[in-house]
C-alpha cells in the first residue's frame, strides 16, 4: 500500500565512486545530487562516517541532508544507514535518486515505496534500513539495452550523447519539483514532473 508524503529530509544521489564511472549511465542519481547541491549553494564534502559525500542543503524552507555515497552501488545501504542513523531521519523522510532501467532516457517519475526491482542500490539501502522499503524514489530513466545479460556492462558505459542529452533534460526537470517533493507536496510535484518527462 502506497503511504504518504512526509517532508523530506534527507536526498541520496546512488552511483558508483572513482572518474572511470564518472557521468556513466549508474550514476544518473550522483549527477542529480551534484546538481542540486551547486543549486542550493552547498558544497559536498568527504564524511568518511557517512561513507560519502555529504551537505546541508536549504531547500523549500527546510534543511535537507545530501549524500553521494563513495561506497560502490552494491553497497549504498552503508552510506543511506549511517546518515539515516546519526539524525534519526526515518526511511519514509528520505528520497533515493537512482538510475532506471525500465524508463527511457529522458522519463523520470517519482515513486513511494515498492521493491528494488534488481537494482543493487536499492537492494542494499532496504537491507540496511531493516527492510523498510518506504523511502521515496526519483527514477531516472536510462532505457534497457534490450537483453538481461547485457545489463551489467550497459549501466557501467556512459550513454550515447542523444541519450545523455535526455537523461540530462530529465534531471534538470527533476529538479524544478524537488522544492514540492521535500515540502511533502507530493501530489503536484509528480503530475508536473510526469507530465513534463514522457
């Protein structure tokens, strides 16, 4: 069952740490968060005990923690747990952006709750909150190469310029409505966000 908006708390950017992954298609979450942290004015700094990148962003009036994990993709529960932990935000105050293999590129559509779908990021950040999957999600669509053995190297490589073109207008639409998204007005923040990326 679908819960409620709260207000946001905390925004984790998922993708994997080191410049040969750098703007590659897994990291379409950590791109958003870099994004919106040089928006808001912040800078993210290392935070060895949250096992990333951290900040505290001002967004609709409120303080919001951001975090790029530095741990790799299958291990962003680490981070996620840590922070989560230290400022006893609960799962449903978070909002996790990550890439989206059933979305093309250019979709993003929010989500609360559900599964991880096969996404390693997802898996581990639900293991480390105790099995609490009702944090809030921000799809980033990156398409799907087409055939599940493929999966692996295809998020791993950064996509075609036309691609990347689309991934980019889809963040930069995400990020007009992460001021409603964080003020828990959750209703309008994806009919405009659904109906702007389709």
């Amino acid at each position: 069952m679908k819960s409620a908006a709260v207000p946001v708390r905390m925004i984790v950017g998922l993708g994997n740490p080191g410049s040969e992954y750098d703007r590659t298609r897994h990291n379409a979450g950590q791109d958003l968060v870099e994004l919106l942290a040089r928006q808001a004015g912040t800078q993210l700094a290392s935070s060895p005990k949250f096992f990333g990148f951290s900040a505290k962003a001002r967004i609709a009036n409120s303080d919001v923690h951001l975090l790029v994990p530095t741990t790799y993709m299958n291990r962003s529960g680490q981070a996620v747990g840590a922070l989560a932990k230290f400022y006893k935000i609960e799962a449903e105050a978070i909002l996790v952006v990550h890439d989206e293999l059933d979305l093309a590129p250019g979709v993003a559509r929010l989500k609360i709750g559900g599964g991880h779908g096969g996404h390693n990021g997802l898996r581990d950040i639900i293991s480390a909150l105790g099995n609490n999957k009702q944090f809030a999600r921000l799809r980033l669509g990156i398409g799907h190469p087409g055939h599940a053995s493929a999966v692996a190297n295809y998020v791993l490589k950064r996509a075609s310029a036309q691609d990347q073109q689309q991934i980019d207008n889809a963040i930069d639409e995400s990020l007009r409505v992460l001021d409603d998204v964080v003020a828990a007005d959750w209703d309008k923040a994806t009919r405009e966000l659904h109906s702007r990326t389709k």
